[in-house]
C-alpha cells in the first residue's frame, strides 16, 4: 500500500520546520516521489486548507512552508463560567442540596 502524497509532504514539513518550497521540492526528488507543480501547489492548498501548515511568501519566488502547532491552553475565565453554569443548574434543583 503506498502512502498518499499529502502525508509524504507533510512528514518532509514536520521534518524540517521552516522549510521553503524549493528546498521541499529538492527533498521529494531526493526521496523518487515524482509530483507536477500543479499537484505540488494543490497539496499544499490542501494541508494549508486543513490548518495542518501555513504558507507564506518570502520573495517573489520562494514561499515559506512551516508546521502548525496547537496548544491547547487552560483558559481560566472559560472554566470559572462552566462551573458557575453547573453550580447554577444545580441549584436550580429545587429540595436538593
């Protein structure tokens, strides 16, 4: 079974954070993973699309291609709000305490 070209390029992105469109390019020779710049364009597209990367132009020519991290933070004003909800639907209960 061979491996889509989207997880192939985007396992190239995560290898090299901050990579460039040419330097990727190289790297899919290298590796004998033949593609058209139509297609190279439309996966990027694509993994841009799914919040998996971000593309950026450096210069005219070249684009910046690099990883999309999330973090999930606490956020402590959302979580004081649902349990202020909950202590409220409790309490709406009336008898019970």
């Amino acid at each position: 079974m061979t491996i889509p070209i989207k997880n192939q390029i985007l396992d190239k992105i995560k290898e090299k954070p901050g990579i460039t469109d040419k330097e990727l390019s190289k790297l899919l020779v290298k590796e004998s993973i033949i593609i058209t710049e139509g297609e190279y364009n439309k996966v990027l597209l694509d993994l841009e699309i799914m919040g998996l990367i971000s593309v950026s132009w450096m210069t005219k020519d070249t684009k910046r291609i690099e990883i999309i991290t999330t973090q999930e933070e606490d956020d402590e004003y959302k979580q004081q709000v649902e349990d202020t909800d909950e202590k409220d639907y409790e309490a709406s209960f009336p008898g019970t305490e």
